[in-house]
C-alpha cells in the first residue's frame, strides 16, 4: 500500500515525503476528531473496576 501510495505521488523525494507527511497527520485528525469519538460509546472501557474486591 505504501509503495503504491509513493508511486503515485507528484514530484520529487521531498515534495513526496512533505506530501506523505501531510496525508497521515490529516488521517490521524480525522481519526482523533470524528472516528474516535464516534466508536467511544460502542466500547466496554466505561464499566472498568479497579481495585475493588
């Protein structure tokens, strides 16, 4: 995937590399924004005890 990924990117090493960059903080935005968020309630990590017998 990544190399596919790398193929198809315009320009030279560091435009690519500045390109790359760009599109994997824009997935972990989107992921930490609206994905997240949106599965919280789905997950069991609300009814953790801790230290109670």
């Amino acid at each position: 995937m990544y190399a596919w990924l790398w193929r198809h990117l315009p320009g030279p090493v560091p435009v690519r590399a500045l390109i790359a960059l760009t599109l994997a903080g824009a997935a972990a935005v989107v992921c930490f924004e609206w994905v997240f968020p949106a599965v919280s309630p789905l997950l069991p990590f609300e009814d953790a005890l801790v230290g109670v017998p």
